[in-house]
C-alpha cells in the first residue's frame, strides 16, 4: 500500500516562501485583502513561520530560523475524527482529503487540528481581474465531490490536499500509457518548486524510496509528536 | 361527577392565576413589538451574513468559534433550569417546587431552539444541514450534541405538554370568554382531558416515569456539549472536568434564571400569593450549593493547571489569569461568585431584590464564563502560538443576532404566559376531595411515599 510522506529538510531550507507561492497557484488559493490578512484571513495551504529559538543565546534575527508548514497528513488525524458529515477523510494512501461539497461549515475540524493547517472560506474567494484568468484549471470533481484545486465556495473549510490532482493525473496518464504507475511519478507543487530542494515526497511504505531513507535519519523528527497524530511529513533538524 | 362533564381540582388560587392568561393590554402588545423588532433586525442582519458568509463576524483564524458558540452553550445551559426544577426535584420529592414548575420548564423548552439557533448562525453552510442526516459520523461529538440536543428539546416538548394538559381543559372550561380561535385552541390542545382520577394517575404515573428520563437526559446534554470542546486535545479544553464542570454551570445560570422570571411574573402578574416568598428562600438555599460547587470545580480545574505547569496549558491559563482575558476572568469571578455568594447568604432572605440582583449577576458571569472556557484557548494555539496569537472583536452582527435571539426568548415566554397559565394549577391544589380523587398519592418508582400531613 502507498503511504505519501513529505520530509523536509530544515537545514536546506533557505525560508524563500517560494513553496508556499507555488501551493498558492497550484491550488487557486484565494487572495485577501490586507485588513483581512490582518485579521489573520489570509489562507495559506503552505505557511512558512520563523521558528522561535529557546533558551539562552536567542539567535539574532539574521540567523532566524524558519518552519515551512504544509499539512502533517497524520495517521491519525484529530480533524477526521471530530468531523461530523465526513467531508474530510483519510484515503487508503494516507492523504487527508476535503470534500468541498459536503463540509457544513461547522469548523470543528479547525479547532480540532493542533497545527492550524485548516483555513475556512470567510467569503465568497475572490480573485483581483488579473489572477482571474490564470487560475489552475485542474478540477477533482463528481457528482458530489469538489476537491482539490476547484473553485471553493463560500464557507467551506480548505487545506493542503499533497496536490491529490497531480497524483489523479500521473495516475491517469500512467494508465493511457498502458503501463504501471510508479510512485516517484508524482509530486505537489511545492516539492517541484522548492528552492533548495529541502523537500523529498514519496512513498513511505517502499523502504527504497528518498522519504523512508531520510525518515531514518537521526535528524528526522515530526511537529507534537506528543499529541499521537502521526503525522506523516517528517522534518529533518538543522546542523 | 356526571358523565360528559369535566373534573378539575379546585385551587383557591385559579382566580388569580388565571387573570393574567385573560388580559393582554396595551403594555404587552407594545412589549411583543418591540420584541419582534428586534427580532427582525437580528433575522435581518442574519440574512446579510448568509450572503455575504461569515467574514462578517469578528471570527477569524485560529478564532475559529466567538460569541455564537457561547451563546449556544449558554442557552443549552439556561435551558437545564426547567428540567432540574420539574424532572430531578420531582423525583427527590421537593414539593415546594410545584407552583414554580411550569415557569422553570417553560425556560427549557424557549431557550433550548435558541440554542440550535446558534448552531445554525454559526455554521458556514446552514443551507447542507441535511448533511448530518444523510452523511452523519457518529464519531464526531458534533453529531452526539445533535443526538442529545434534539431529544432533550423533543422530551422536553413532551414533558412540559403533559404537564399543561389538565390546566389547557381548565382554560377550555374555564375562558368562555376569549376570542374563537383561542376557545378552539384549547379544544383541540386539551385533548378531550376530562379530569378523571384514572387520567390524573395516569398523567402522575408518566410524568414520573418521563422525571427519570428526563433526569438522565439533562445530565447527558450538558456534558455532550462539552464534549465539543473536550474531545479536542487543545489546551484549556482537553480535561475531564469539562463535562460536570458544565453540568454545573448550567444547573446553575438556570436555577438564577428562574428566581429572576419568578420575580418578573410575580410583579407584573401579580402573583405574590400564588408565588410565595419561600419559592425564592428554597431557591436561594440551591443556589448557595451550587455557588460553592463552582468554586470547587474552578479550583480543582486552575490548580491541576498551575501545578502540573505544562507549557501549552499555562499558555493559555496566564491567558486566562493576566491575559487579554483577564478583565473577564476576574468580572466573572466576581459576578458568579464573590458578590452572589455575599448576597445569597447575607442579604437573600427574603429579599426578592437582592436575589434578583445575584441571580441576574450569576447569568451575566456564566456566559462571561462560557467565554472564558472557549476562547482563551483559541488564541493560543498549541503549536507556534507564538507566533499564530488570536486576536478576536466581536463585531456588530454577532451582538445584533445575540440580542435578537435573547429577545426572541423572551418573546416567546411573554406570549405563551398570556395564553396558558404560568403556575401549574392542578399540581399545586389544596383542596383534594381526598374521598373521591385521592390523586396526591403518586405512584414513584421505589417506595410509596408518605401521604402529606
């Protein structure tokens, strides 16, 4: 069975934010205006936080160090849990997934989650003329599904999908081939555009793959390991 | 008694307690108006919110619940008033609390659809409420506070019915002079209730039974409710003691509520004879129990907190203490304790005032409270809460829609006390018949009790 995992390496991470651009117009973000940014609105799939330094010798601002945050996909996710109609759900390869279409609007989910990897749609998303057009015309879409990059409406609960559309169309792509899918075939936007290449993505059942391998490392460790959520993007530590 | 004709207890109160039931002045329609009002206002800018969607409100991220979620838990919780007075005191065999039954339920079975209204204003997708039906996950403790709330509001319509329906065939017999409708109204609501000591048995026996249920279910609400909250692992929320700690809460912001409508309906009804000061003396004895089990539950909640010293929780307990809540944290221990305990136990005696003053202060700090549980921890987020710090107004709508669904409240208890009488009159008769109906002789569950006197 596949198992996505993402590893990110902290000590290559150069805090570019250029993961968190590249989520945005992948996924058709929407945008917001400053005083609701200021108002802690903005939605960003992909957040990048300066790390506060404990204890003594608080490192100066130049030497800052930053965490890069896309959803843990935990095993065990607390948001899946609490979720009253099933709108969001872990799939069999361990991708935390949101159904546009059925979230009620309720934001258990969002108080639920301990890493405030879930956004809500205050509004009805709106985009400024000129981003209108070029908007990600990728859709994971039924009858009764909306996932993915599609077009949110107003009030529903949003968050990092790992870019499930990219993985439907390796898989789809794969398929008119005629010929098996391979994990490696497919990875979210923002390991693609990761400017250090500090981002690895891949299955982490396959003990050959990158991500298993770095999950090894003695520098690997993962976001409140304490709250039992499993999460499966893994961090490596710096130096 | 003849065939076709129908019984009802005499109580030398009927009088009284029926004058207001018979008049609805000027100074009630202009009440009712202004209430529909601003009723209307709410539904208004609550319309303005659906369009435009929840950004209206000073919710924001990680503020994800404000002042909606206080408000349901808030009204669930003024609603345990009915249920604790009528179901739990019934069953203890407290029968002082008889002319103060139907005041008490009538505040569960109004307060309980605000309560879901709350829900409904603070869901982003009002209009996918199927959803649950059709989708549900028993797993979410969401769709436990549905289970639970939905039941209690449906037992409640059913216990509160039973115990009206000797006094709407009173109304039925009694009111000849009311408009038509009216008249028909009570004809068709009084279900043919003849009064007959078979019926009044059976209603007693029912009513028992429906007191255990009821009992079970006002402890199960309360607690689901918390569970919310509880069932996250968030800091501040995350304890066992949530559940009975609102369990108590909401026995007692109900019990306070119905010394300050007792009092409202005793004055502008005139009921003191009907209502006697002693109703506000046993009330005022509950009230200094459970003013102190507040201190308890408080205590034993802050110092597990203080004293364990786990980082993610005293972020959110110095929010508390000496934070951007801590006005409200310490108003409310006044408000809720300090002053009402004072007053409950040094100036309350038969005084209606002083316990109205208390009983309103307790109100005002509960929901104070309310807010203190659910907030405080939502500004500090468990990962980087340095960093991700919640900030949260209010805005205008969510007091607007918070007024409006006070007031429909309010409404909706103003209008039924002038058209059904607010003093159970069959359960508070003194003069029995004993030879004919000898109808106080209830079946409880257990040991048959002891005739009075």
């Amino acid at each position: 069975m596949t198992k996505w995992s993402m590893v990110i390496d902290l000590d290559k991470c150069v805090a570019c934010q250029g993961c968190s651009i590249a989520c945005r117009f992948e996924n058709n973000t929407p945008i917001v205006v400053p005083s609701e940014a200021a108002l802690g609105r903005s939605i960003l799939w992909n957040e990048v936080f300066p790390l506060r330094s404990e204890g003594e010798g608080a490192i100066a601002s130049d030497q800052a160090k930053f965490l890069t945050r896309p959803c843990m996909h935990c095993e065990d996710p607390p948001c899946v849990k609490v979720c009253p109609v099933g709108a969001t759900y872990k799939d069999e390869e361990g991708i935390v997934r949101q159904n546009y279409t059925r979230c009620i609007g309720c934001r258990l989910c969002t108080v639920a989650c301990p890493y405030g990897v879930r956004y809500f749609n205050w509004y009805e998303p709106d985009w400024a003329d000129s981003i209108e057009r070029p908007l990600n015309p990728d859709r994971l879409e039924g009858p009764r599904d909306l996932e993915g990059p599609s077009v949110r409406p107003q009030g529903v609960v949003e968050k990092c999908t790992f870019c499930i559309h990219r993985l439907h169309k390796a898989r789809e792509r794969a398929k008119a081939e005629g010929r098996d899918f391979r994990s490696d075939e497919y990875v979210p936007a923002c390991v693609q555009t990761c400017t250090g290449k500090a981002r690895f993505f891949g299955d982490l059942d396959d003990p050959e793959s990158t991500v298993s391998q770095l999950a090894q490392s003695r520098r690997a460790f993962r976001l409140l390991e304490d709250a039992g959520t499993h999460p499966k993007v893994i961090y490596l530590h710096e130096g | 008694m003849r065939a076709g004709q129908t019984y009802h207890p005499e109580n030398q109160h009927e009088e009284l307690i029926l004058a207001p039931v018979r008049a609805i002045s000027s100074r009630d329609r202009t009440l009712w108006g202004a209430l529909v009002g601003i009723l209307f206002i709410g539904v208004i800018v609550y319309i303005r919110q659906f369009i435009l969607g929840l950004g209206v409100t000073g919710m924001n991220r990680p503020i994800y619940w404000g002042v909606y979620i206080t408000n349901f838990v808030f009204f669930i919780g003024l609603a345990h008033s009915g249920t604790f007075i009528s179901a739990i005191l019934r069953l203890a065999g407290a029968d002082w609390r008889a002319p103060l039954t139907r005041a008490a339920e009538a505040i569960t079975l109004f307060s309980l659809p605000f309560g879901v209204a709350s829900i409904l204003v603070d869901m982003g997708r009002p209009d996918r409420l199927l959803n649950i039906i059709l989708y549900g996950r028993f797993q979410s403790p969401l769709l436990w506070d549905f289970t639970a709330v939905s039941l209690y509001l449906f037992s409640s319509v059913v216990f509160f019915y039973l115990s009206l329906l000797p006094d709407i065939a009173l109304c039925r017999d009694r009111l000849t002079h009311v408009p038509t409708w009216q008249q028909r109204m009570y004809q068709i609501l009084a279900l043919g209730w003849k009064g007959t000591p078979t019926q009044y048995h059976r209603l007693e026996k029912t009513l028992d039974g429906m007191a255990i249920f009821m009992s079970l279910v006002v402890v199960t609400v309360h607690t689901v409710v918390s569970w919310v909250f509880g069932m996250t692992i968030q800091p501040g929320w995350h304890t066992a003691l949530i559940g009975p700690f609102f369990l108590l809460g909401a026995i007692f912001s109900g019990t306070a509520a119905v010394v300050i409508v007792l009092a409202i309906l005793r004055k502008t009804y005139k009921l003191a004879e009907a209502l006697p000061i002693s109703l506000f003396n046993s009330l005022r004895k509950l009230l200094i129990v459970f003013t102190l089990s507040w201190l308890y539950m408080m205590v034993a909640e802050h110092l597990t907190i203080f004293y364990g010293n786990l980082p993610d929780e005293m972020e959110v307990f110095w929010q508390r203490v000496t934070g951007d809540f801590a006005w409200i944290f310490w108003l409310m221990i006044f408000l809720v304790f300090i002053i009402p305990l004072y007053i409950f136990i040094f100036k309350g005696k038969d005084s209606i005032k002083w316990m109205v003053a208390a009983s309103i202060m307790v109100n005002v700090g509960m929901w104070l409270e309310r807010y203190i549980v659910i907030l405080p921890t939502e500004t500090r987020p468990r990962l980087l809460y340095e960093l991700v710090q919640g900030k949260y107004t209010p805005t205008l709508t969510e007091w607007a829609i918070t007024l409006s669904l006070f007031a429909g409240l309010t409404l909706l208890y103003a209008v039924f006390t002038r058209f059904f009488p607010i003093v159970p009159l069959w359960e508070t008769v003194e003069k029995l018949e004993p030879e004919k109906f000898n109808l106080r002789q209830r079946p409880t569950f257990g040991r048959k009790r002891k005739e009075r006197k």
